[in-house]
C-alpha cells in the first residue's frame, strides 16, 4: 500500500498528471526528509491528499471488479501457482488462453505506423561500427581474425574512456 499511495501522490504532485491540481509540480519529500514549509498551501495539500486518495480508490475499485470479473481465470491460475509455483507463459495461455489483443513481439511491431514508410530505421553510425551496419544481431557475436569480437571492442573502447 505504501508504493501505491507514493505512486498516487506523485502522479499527482510531482508530474503534474491531474485536472484539478494542474500542470504543477513539486518535489516530494522522501521518507527520511525534514520538512518545515511545503511550497503550497494547506488548501492545497488538502486538494493533494483528496486527489491521491481517490488515485487509490479508483485502483482498487478496478482491481477488485477485474477480480470479481475474472475470478474463474485468478481462481485457474491460482491453483496452478500452488501446484508449480512458478508458471510459464505457455502455462497461462494454456490455463486462460492467448492474450484478447494482438501481441507485439519485435522493434518493428512496436514503432509500425509512428514513422512513415520511408522512415530511416537503420542503427545511427557510431553504432554500425559495433553492430555492424546490416543489423543483423547474428554477426555481432562472430569473431573477427584477431579473435575479438565486436562487442569486445565496443566494451573495450567503453572502458577506457571512463
């Protein structure tokens, strides 16, 4: 509960991600902090505390009808942690099947349609000399005549620059 109510008030205080506070932002202080003056006013912590608190009320509001809707899949799943302990995601999709949406698994997937279709996706220079400027993630490992390779050379020139 803890990393909720500081996840809840950060949102809130220091991103400035709400409606009523606004597009401010303060530093939070850290457990181990002195503090004698907030940089707000006490209406305002007050709207700060109302505002995180209903943060965690609206997460566990939905975490609860997600478990009351899903109980038969949390219930699944469940037994099977008693039993296994630990599951793989071949085990889930076995015991609630795949996933309702379309899964991204690759680069590409993930940036398809953020860029247009001429979108220059190669690795920028400085690292084509490391990767190799085909990108191909096989050949980064293969030994070079000296028997480096060219992540060695890579960890090597960043070692030495510290």
């Amino acid at each position: 509960m803890r990393r909720v109510t500081q996840l809840a008030y950060s949102q809130v205080v220091t991103y400035g991600m709400n409606d009523k506070i606004g597009n401010l932002s303060w530093q939070v202080p850290t457990q181990n902090d002195t503090v004698f003056e907030k940089p707000y006013s006490e209406a305002t912590a007050q709207m700060i505390d109302e505002e995180a608190r209903a943060l965690v009320q609206m997460a566990y509001d939905r975490t609860m009808s997600l478990l009351i809707e899903k109980k038969e899949e949390a219930t699944l799943v469940a037994e099977a942690l008693l039993e296994k302990e630990v599951l793989s995601r071949d085990d889930i999709t076995e015991l609630i099947g795949a996933r309702p949406f379309e899964e991204k698994n690759s680069y590409e997937d993930f940036v398809a349609g953020t860029g247009g279709e001429d979108e220059n996706t190669d690795l920028p220079i400085g690292l084509q000399d490391v990767f190799g400027d085909n990108n191909d993630v096989e050949t980064e490992t293969e030994p070079k005549p000296d028997g480096s390779t060219p992540a060695m050379a890579f960890e090597k020139e960043t070692t030495s620059t510290k």
